[in-house]
C-alpha cells in the first residue's frame, strides 16, 4: 500500500508531504488525484492563497527522523495588492 502523507493548512501555512510533492512534482502522481487528496474543503489549497493575494514567503522541510516522510513548510504573506483584485472599499466612489 502506498503512502499518504496528508497536509495541514493555516492561515498562513501549508505543510504537505514531501513524499507526494515530489511524486506531483515528477508526473508519477496525477494532477487530479492530488488536488482531490489536498482539498481541504475549499477546493485547490494553493488557489485559496494565491485569490485572496497571498505569495509564498518561505519554503523549508522539516525533516522527521522518526517517520516516512517530512514534512514540506510553505508559508503566505499577507495579501499583496499587485496580485489581488483591485476593490473599491465600502462607501467610497470610485474615481474617474
């Protein structure tokens, strides 16, 4: 049986196997069977960051000696206005 390593997903991180990043990254793991594995209930995990415009700011392993797999650290700035949708705030007009 293979093994799933799983993930877990903050508000400002995404740890994910390393195992299966690498099995994504080198086409052995299909791209749907991933992103249904990794839905965490709001659909494409790595969407939910980039829609709301937050980038990658750091990536490191955590290495677990112990275990089958380490653990892949992403973790999001805080929303970046140049990737984000522009939105006028509430009750202001916008300008011509």
């Amino acid at each position: 049986m293979r093994y799933y390593g799983g993930a877990v997903m903050t508000r400002n991180e995404i740890r994910m196997s390393a195992r299966e990043l690498l099995d994504l990254l080198a086409g052995k793991l299909d791209y749907e069977l991933f992103a249904k594995r990794y839905d965490l209930g709001g659909g494409n995990l790595f969407r939910l960051f980039r829609d709301r415009g937050r980038m990658i700011s750091s990536a490191a392993v955590e290495h677990c000696p112990d275990e089958d797999d380490d653990w892949v650290v992403l973790r999001f700035s805080d929303g970046d206005p140049a990737t984000s949708e522009f939105t006028v705030p509430e009750g202001q007009p916008p300008s011509a």
